[in-house]
C-alpha cells in the first residue's frame, strides 16, 4: 500500500527528504498509480482524515428533508455520524509521529485550507436558520471544536476511545450557547 | 512608513512579485530597518493583528492575581480588553484587499503558526482550573471565535462598529456551553 510504504521512509528518513518516486518505488507501483489516489505528497499526511472531511462535506451540502430538529441540531448529528464511521484502526501517523517524521511544518502549511473549507460548509448548512455573522461563527467555531476532538483521539494513545467520544465532548459545549441563543433563551 | 510603501506595491503589483528591497527603496528606509521591524515579508500581512496577538499572550501568561471570577470569566474580560484597544482607523489590507493584493496563499501560510500560539496560550490560562481536554478545547474553540469576529470586522466595510463587539458577539455563546459545564449546571 502507498500508505504504508510512505510511512516507512518518512520515519526512516524524514518527510522533506521523501519523494514521491520512493514511494512509489517502495510500493511497487507507478507514478500514475499515485496521482490516482493522491493530488500532492501532503495528501498523504491527511489520510483517512481526508475522506471524514470529505464525508462531512459532502453531508452537508445535501441535506435531506425532513429531518427533525433545528439545523443546529441536525449539525451536531452529522459531524457525530462521520466521527462514528472514521477508521479506528489507524491513527493519523503524520499527526501522532510528527516529531519523528518531520512533518510539523508541512501539516501547518496543509491544514488551513482543509479548515476553511470545512467552516464554510458547515456556515452554509446553518446559514438558513441563522444570521450571517452567527453562522459563520459556528463555522468556525465548530471547526476548533473538531479540530479539539480530533487532536485529543490522536494524543490519547493506544487505550484511546472512539472518534466520537471525543468530538462529541468537545462540540456538545461549544454548540450550547448558539443554541440557546437561536431559542432566545440567554 | 514601511507599512504604506508595501500596501502600495502590493496594489500595483501584487504581493508575490513585491520584494522587501522594492519596498524599503519606496519608504526611503534601509535593510536593516525593515528587520528592525519585521522578521519576514509575511510578517506585514499581520500588521497591528499581531500586535494585538502578542498583547493577548502576554496578558494570559502573566495574570494578575486577587483578580475576580474563574479563569474562564477573565478570559472573556482580556480577550475583549486587547480587542478594545486595537487600533480601529486601520483594518488588516492584506485581508480586506486579499483578491487585489494576491495575499491570500500567503495568508493561508502565516496563519496557523499565529492561530496555534493564541490557542495554546489560552489553553494554558484555563488550564488550572479545567480539565486538560476541556482547557484544550477552549483554546481551540475561542480562537475559532475571535477569527470569526475579526473576519466579520473586516469584511463590514467602512460603517463597522468596534473590534470588540464583534469579537464580544462570537465569543459569548462559544464560551457559554464551558461555563455551564463548570458549573455543573449541564
């Protein structure tokens, strides 16, 4: 697997002094072969991760109707179901093996516009039940919240509970005030 | 001023194809006294924002003590307090004038290294009185909410309000869910 074969040169040699023709060298598979599964080599530090993103995305942008509850509600939902189909089987190496790897300053370069684009799905799901300015606060304020959730998994070591557990402690406080204020109750 | 010879250039040419010596020759300044001022060229996309990034952890790492209400309370007062006292005639044009000046990349890149030092200072400011987890969420999560109030200044145009009521409407009901949580009232 490209994974797997990446994962080993970047901890035998660092992330910056990899290249995609090793990886592909070490995997047995061609160039192509890569591009087909991956855009840059920095896609390769967001594996799995990736996919949830694109998952929660993809959920966002196609609600169904009919769906009980506010769409603040129906968000906290959504980013739990993702959370709950992420693979717990491998935790993301380039997060967990950051010192070893290298690979710090590449994931700080690669991160905001997986950020960004994942706040601005989220303003867009809620856009139609709040104000501007509150939508795009939950945007991103949910992204910190799953960004807290997620770090936390990654940090917990191998006794480490689910995804969601963790998401959901993070996301459930952070959401309260904006749900109350959407009641008018504060 | 250094300040306005490279928001200049930037509008006539671009970010990316301004140079630091280009802007030094404008102002009518050295080298060395552009690095009197500045680390790097990004660091001018951050003009009075990291002043007040850098008032904002300074003031989280040296609390005063006999200071009223939990470190969660005070966190909401010194964040609104540095937000008060940024400069209003000014708003960032790297990111008001991000299509014209090219800065958006650039942005992108200087930014986590700012969002992640502004949200470990805050996690470590809530941290002896919140669990670890919880203390990293804040951090995360009221970082995600001053970004949001500062983008809602920017982006209101020359009739904006003040920095801090926007930044006092995103971080109350993101901060509202922890309180309650210390409370035990959730």
């Amino acid at each position: 697997m490209l994974e797997d074969a990446a994962a080993e040169l970047f901890l035998e040699q660092g992330y910056p002094a990899t290249s995609i023709e090793q990886i592909t060298q070490r995997a047995g598979v061609s160039r192509n072969t890569f591009f087909n599964y991956f855009g840059a080599k920095a896609d390769l530090l967001w594996i799995d991760l990736d996919q949830s993103i694109t998952a929660l995305v993809t959920a966002l942008g196609s609600p169904t109707s009919g769906e009980e509850g506010t769409r603040l509600e129906q968000l906290s939902a959504l980013i739990l179901a993702v959370a709950a189909e992420h693979p717990a089987a491998r935790v993301p190496w380039a997060f967990s093996q950051a010192e070893l790897m290298g690979t710090r300053t590449d994931l700080e370069a690669s991160a905001p516009a997986r950020l960004l684009a994942l706040a601005e799905a989220i303003q867009a799901f809620v856009a139609p039940e709040e104000p501007e300015f509150i939508a795009r606060t939950i945007g991103s304020v949910a992204v910190g919240a799953i960004a807290a959730g997620v770090a936390a998994w990654i940090a917990a070591g191998v006794r480490r509970e689910r995804l969601e557990t963790y998401v959901a402690d993070a996301l459930h406080p952070a959401l309260t005030g904006f749900t109350d204020l959407a009641k008018g109750t504060r």
